[in-house]
C-alpha cells in the first residue's frame, strides 16, 4: 500500500509511526523527498509533492497547534479518491474546524489519540 505521510518530523510519534508502517511493507512516497528539500523552489516541491499525492492509496496527517496540513487535507477530499485519516492529538480537538470535525465523506477518518499505541492500533484496524 502506498502511502503520502504528513506529519512534523518533530512531533513526538513521527519515527514510531514511520517505524511501524515501514514494518509492515508500506511505500511511504514521500519519505526521501523530506530530504534535501530546502533546496527546492516552491513551484517544484509542490509538484513533485501534488504527484505523489496523487498516486497514494492512504494520506495521514497529524493535526498540531504548530501544524495544520489545510491544503493537502483539502486536495485529498476534493478528489474524494484516496482514503485520509487526520489524527491529532486529544487536547487539540478544539483546534480543529467545525468543517473538518464535520466531514462525512466516507473515506475520510479522524481519529483522536493520547499515545503511539492508539496510532498503531488504529492503523492496524484499517488494514496497516
């Protein structure tokens, strides 16, 4: 399964997550482009990011005070082709916007979570 991952590497459950998708033999399409590209201008890193987004099976997101992937969530439910979960963390619920707590499309997942396992559980209930 391929995958477009957008999540601060920052974040306290980046590797985790990567570790356990990678365990499990997923294509995470945009792992090597994280690298190296501050050297890209904008017109070409959105390119190259757009095409891959548009060939992955599954895009996940995490939602962070300090992070909010609006415009990558927004493709993916306007082509209402690939299956997205936006995770975040429990106490940010009152971040998030009335139009994403709200979204019934149904390939679109969000999923609240306090620690790794809940991400990795997650993840495996829907086929990770």
């Amino acid at each position: 399964m391929s995958l477009f991952l957008i999540w601060k590497k920052e974040q306290i459950f980046y590797l985790p997550t990567v570790d356990f998708l990678a365990t499990r033999n997923h294509l995470i399409l945009n792992q090597e482009l994280n690298i190296g590209q501050n050297e890209l201008v904008n017109e070409s890193f959105f390119e190259q990011n757009l095409n891959l987004i548009k060939k992955a099976d599954w895009l996940i997101l995490n939602f962070s005070n300090e992070f909010s992937p609006g415009f990558e969530l927004g493709y993916f439910l306007g082509q209402h082709k690939t299956k997205t979960i936006l995770f975040f963390e429990k106490h940010q619920e009152t971040n998030l916007s009335r139009f994403v707590k709200g979204c019934t499309f149904p390939k679109f997942y969000l999923k609240e979570y306090t620690n790794f396992p809940e991400i990795r559980n997650y993840l495996t209930l829907h086929g990770f």
